[in-house]
C-alpha cells in the first residue's frame, strides 16, 4: 500500500487544516513522541495523526488546537499502546479522549497470544504485512536509546537549515499511519474468528464488549496511582538489609571461600566447577568466547533447594550414593542463594525502588499490561506490584506502606480460592461442588477424604486457631501441614506441575530411576500416589483434565469461559517435551484465563458503576485475587461500596456458575491491615 506524503505541520493555520480534516474521518491513528516513559511524569514532544490518505507530524504547541477531535466520541482513535499515550496525552494538557479507543497491541494479542513480546507495532508490521519499518537507526545513522530518540528528532524538527526535517517529519508520521493501517486489517481478522463453532459472536465482538472498556478502567487505574507511606519503607529497609548481609555470610562459611552471590562467573566456578554438579540448563553465550555458560538461574536453584541434584565428572552421572555430603551442601547453599535473591530484590525493588517511582503527592504508577501474559491474567511493571508477596507470606510488612490518602479508607476485596471453584465448574464433580456449595474448607475435606491422618475436625481446629494467632499444638501443626499438601496438589494439577516438582513442594523423597534409555532421572513415587488418591477423591477433575488434554489435542486449543482462546499447537509437535508441555498448559489456561475473565468482567462493572463513581469510590490496584479501592471514609458510603462492589465481583457473568464465587473484604487505612 502507497503511503500518503508526511505533512509538518508547525503553524496554527496548518493545525486548524489538520483539524478539520482530521473531524471528517471517523477512524483516525494517533501517535505521540514523548520526553520519557513515565506515565505519570513525562509529556509530549511532538506528535502524529493520520488517516488513510493524510499523515501529519504535529509540534507539541499545537495540542490545544485538536481539543475538539481528543473530545469527539463519534469516531475511533487507533494506537498501538494505548494508555501510554493518553497518559503522555493528559500530562501535556489532554486530560480526556473520546470516542472509541483501539490499541493494536491488544487486538494482535487476542489474534495470537503466543506472540508474546511481538505485538509492537514494528514487529506486527512485518509478520502481517512483510513491510519493514525503518529503525531510527537506518534513517538517521545513530545508536540512540529509544527514551533518547524523541529528543533528537525534536532537535531536528526545530533546526530549519539543518536539511533532516524531511526525514524526521516522514519517520514520526509514520507511526500513526501503522498502527491505523495495522488496527483496520486485525479488526477484520478477529471478525473472522468464531468463539464458538455455532456462534456468530467474533473475537472482534469481544474486544469491543470486553477489552476495548477493559483498556479505559486500566488506564484511569494507572492515572490515580496508589499512596505509599515513604517513611515506612525507610524504617524496614535496615531490617532487610541486615538480613541479606547475614545469607551472605552463612553462605561463604559454608562455601569454605568467599564467593559473590551476584556474580554468575563466581557461582558457576562453585556449584559446576568445585561442587561438580550436573548442568540441566544453558545460558546465553558468552560475548567473548561464544560458548554457553551452564545457568544457576531461579528454576535451576529452586530444583536444587528441592533435592533435584545430580553430579557428574564432566563426562558420566556418579551415583548419588557416593555425594550424599555433596548433596546437602548445594541444597543448604541453594536454599541460602534463592532466599538472597529473593530478600535483594524485594529491597530493591520494594523499599527502595518505590519511592524513586512516587509522584510529588507520593502515589506510585505501576503500568498495568492487558496483553502480555498467555491466559490474560494482569502482569504489572514500573514498579511490578504483583510480585507483592500475599499477606500470610508478607514477613517484612511491605503491604502496610500502601495507604490511604488523608480522608479516605481503604477497601480491598478478595476472591476465596477463585482457581479452585473455577475447576469445580468445568470438571463438574460432584464431591467438589458439594463441597463448596456445603460451606466445608475445601482443602480439609480433601485431608478427611484421602484419609491422610486427620479428619475434617481436626484440620479445622487447627485452622481456627492459627487464624487467631493462638499457639498451635503439634498435632494441630501437622494438620495444617497436611491441609497444605493436599492444597498444593489440587493447585499442582491445575499449574500442571509433575511428580518431582510436588514432591520436592511437599517435601517428599526425590529419588533417581533409571529410564528406558539408561539415564537416570529423578523421581518422587510418594508425589504420584498422593496424585491418584486426590483424584479418587475428585474423579471429575480426573476426567476434567483426560477431556481437556483430548480435545486441545483434536483442536490444538482451548477456550476460557469467556470463549478467549489460548492456541498449542505443540500438544501435536513429536518432541515429548513439548506436547508434554502444552498438555500442562491446556488444563492452566482455561482456569486461570477464565479467572482472568472473572476480573475483567468485575473490574469493568465496578469502574462505570454510576453510584460508585459518584460516592468517590476509585479503583487503583489488582493484585493476585484483590481488588483494591480508594473511597472517602464515611460510613453511608462504605456501607453502600461494599454492597455494589461484591455484588459485581460474586456475579461476574450473565450466567452463574455451579459454584459461587464469594468475594471478602475489609477496610484499612493501609493495606496490610485488611483482612
């Protein structure tokens, strides 16, 4: 397709052109060039419309101009990262654009959710129409930063004799062009996608039900940010600090020399090297030599914590009996290097990280991403708050420096084993569904069925006392812990994980079996046994995952409640590895996409709820199964959010489910207070 000439527009008689032009189309691409990438600090450089026939490269002084095509709700603006630039958009003056919102990223997401890290306007430009864009790169012959690159062509643009304006107006019109031309054709692809094989509801018909409404609760979630109390976090980072600093020191007592656990050389040298343990996993190769290093990465460390070790001489495995020594230092020093990484990052990250990501009324931004994980679950960044540890795993409190603005409370509202009354809907069984609907705790009617040494009352018991905070007797200790086994099993098999992986969660003996093929592998029988007496328990689930795993083979998907789907065409590959895979991942993504439909249905209806929105109530985070709100703390007003807010988290969808899905919540000044 030819593309229109690039227009600079850099006049207030050329921008009110533009504008009129622009307010005759009802589908139109915009695209901003900004002085950074921080939603809640940065603004806008210069700028770029286009429709299909006109592409204009617009000066930032010119935004007012447009005010009435930012206000139109008559037509459809196409981006390809949308919040960002209505973000940048109210930063620089914009406060509010109407109309239709589209964001390319989020309809080649739902075209194809395994192009993971792909759905960037260059990257969708070549695989769906083997156009290359030219790289700032190619056009301007420099190495620059994409935070830098705007800056630049700022320069470039103002420099009149400069002889590069023609280049830069072409490279930033360009985009809005794109992204209009790549919205178009992947609209018209979703059209073409079915949700269901007798349906005439599209792919495209949920995107505009469903993701396009989506788009706008994100961004005005991101817009009013969270409060995070800053003198907190400078009163528990000593306490974290030390921490790290005594992991540090254990560890190299144990390691016999000092070793930097930071250092991928250093760590290398001493578990391969010195230690002799077997490589299971290859980073990248060196810059220098070329050659792969073996990986000490988290997964690697986590099997090693578990016992998952074997050792080797560099040419044949040796038999474990002859390294059990071996073996109990690197589980010993894995466990001490996880917990380091682990404690650095969330010092980092969490104690001093936020307060370099607070605004001047100290709220923190995070970006959240609609269209980055498989299953449509949220992933966060700048800073990621998912990664917040949940309460009962919150040992340094991180949770109470996210406050309440003065005035205002806190509500944070939580989903009750979401997953676990999810596969009790699609598995259909009927000792689940009794379960649940009888009110028992799941996870102690699965210890009292399986037989697994306590009965229901005793679980429960034990249960009670601990969420008192009473002192638990021994037996109460080692009921909970079954509770927690067979809770791990029944989360296990919705994640998908084997034998190995359970038994080392469960703490179960790893041992080593030799395969058809002579090598030894690990393998915990305990793990597998505890398997088949949960699904003597729950047959249905069983039959729920046998079913999954036949159909997504037949069809090479499958499909969440909502219809999304999630595509695996490796459950058909002939590596054994990855259909083994892909089988893991069919059970997962219906139930924890469906959970991600749940959040999205609750989280649009409590955001356009009129009588939420005018009692001062704000949505500002989700996080896990939470949902967490803002409100003036008067007691009308909680009493009346309360209600409205479970009832569209409990009742999600136009049908309800074989199971209800309850939804707790509290009120607290901070959030570590709720409960």
């Amino acid at each position: 397709m030819l593309r229109p000439v690039a227009e600079f527009v850099n006049t207030e008689k050329k921008a009110k052109d533009a504008l009129r032009y622009v307010m005759k189309h009802t589908d139109v691409g915009v695209d901003t060039e900004t002085s950074g990438l921080n939603i809640s600090k940065d603004y806008v450089l210069f700028w770029g419309l286009a429709t299909m026939d006109r592409r204009f490269c617009i000066t930032d002084d010119l935004l007012p101009i447009f005010e009435p095509f930012f206000a139109r709700t008559d037509d459809t603006k196409h981006f390809t990262n949308a919040k960002y630039d209505l973000h940048m958009l109210a930063n620089s003056g914009i406060p509010t654009v109407g109309g239709n919102i589209v964001c390319t990223r989020t309809l080649d997401w739902l075209l194809d959710e395994n192009r993971t890290g792909l759905h960037g306007l260059k990257e969708c430009i070549w695989d769906h129409f083997h156009d290359r864009m030219l790289t700032f790169k190619d056009v301007f012959g420099k190495v620059m930063s994409a935070e830098k690159q705007p800056r630049f062509l700022l320069d470039v643009l103002n420099d009149v004799d400069g002889g590069g304006r023609d280049k830069a107006v072409e490279y930033a019109s360009r985009d809005p062009w794109e992204s209009l031309r790549l919205s178009l054709y992947l609209q018209e692809k979703l059209d073409e996608v079915p949700m269901g094989e007798e349906s005439s509801y599209t792919l495209l018909d949920h995107f505009w039900e469903i993701e396009e409404p989506f788009t706008r609760v994100l961004y005005r979630m991101e817009r009013r940010g969270v409060m995070i109390d800053t003198s907190y976090l400078e009163d528990i980072a000593p306490g974290i600090a030390k921490r790290v600093s005594d992991i540090e020191r254990n560890f190299n007592a144990a390691a016999g020399s000092p070793v930097n656990l930071k250092s991928p050389k250093q760590l290398t040298e001493l578990f391969f090297e010195g230690l002799g343990v077997r490589p299971t996993k290859w980073g990248k190769p060196s810059k220098t030599t070329g050659e792969k290093n073996p990986s000490c990465d988290k997964e690697v460390v986590g099997d090693w914590a578990g016992g998952d070790i074997a050792f080797w001489d560099g040419s044949d495995d040796i038999d474990p009996a002859d390294c059990e020594e071996e073996r109990e230092l690197v589980q010993e020093l894995a466990s001490s290097l996880g917990e380091h990484r682990k404690l650095s990052k969330f010092l980092s990250t969490y104690v001093v990280g936020l307060e370099k990501w607070a605004d001047e009324n100290f709220r923190v931004h995070p970006t959240l991403n609609q269209s980055v994980t498989v299953t449509g679950r949220l992933s966060c960044g700048d800073p990621n708050l998912q990664n917040i540890p949940r309460k009962e795993n919150d040992h340094f409190k991180i949770r109470d420096a996210f406050i309440a603005d003065g005035g205002n409370i806190l509500y944070v509202a939580d989903y009750a084993q979401l997953e676990m009354r999810l596969m009790a809907h699609f598995s259909r069984d009927a000792n689940m569904i009794k379960s649940i609907l009888d009110g028992t705790d799941l996870h102690g009617f699965t210890v009292a069925e399986m037989n697994m040494g306590f009965s229901y009352a005793d679980v429960i018991s034990a249960k009670k006392v601990k969420d008192s905070g009473g002192q638990l007797t021994p037996h109460q200790a080692n009921a909970l812990r079954t509770r927690s086994a067979a809770k791990a099993v029944g989360f296990g098999l919705i994640y998908g994980i084997g034998e190995v992986k359970l038994g080392m969660q469960l703490g179960m003996p790893i041992v080593m079996r030799q395969g058809r093929d002579g090598k030894l592998r690990p393998s915990c029988p305990e793990a597998a046994q505890t398997t088949r007496g949960y699904f003597g328990v729950f047959p249905g689930v069983q039959d729920f995952i046998k079913d999954t795993h036949r159909a997504c083979r037949d069809m090479e998907y499958v499909q969440t409640y909502l219809g999304r789907y999630r595509r695996l065409p490796t459950i058909s590959s002939g590596n054994r590895m990855l259909a083994s895979q892909a089988r893991r991942q069919s059970v997962n993504s219906i139930i924890q996409g469906s959970a991600a439909d749940v959040a999205r249905l609750a989280m649009i209806k409590c955001e356009f709820d009129p009588d939420l929105e005018a009692a001062g109530v704000e949505q500002l985070l989700q996080v896990h199964d939470e949902l967490i709100f803002e409100m003036p703390d008067y007691k009308d007003i909680r009493r009346d959010a309360q209600k409205r807010i479970q009832e569209h988290m409990e009742h999600p969808f136009e049908e309800e489910l074989m199971v209800p899905l309850p939804a707790d919540g509290s009120f607290a000044v901070a959030w570590g207070n709720a409960h």
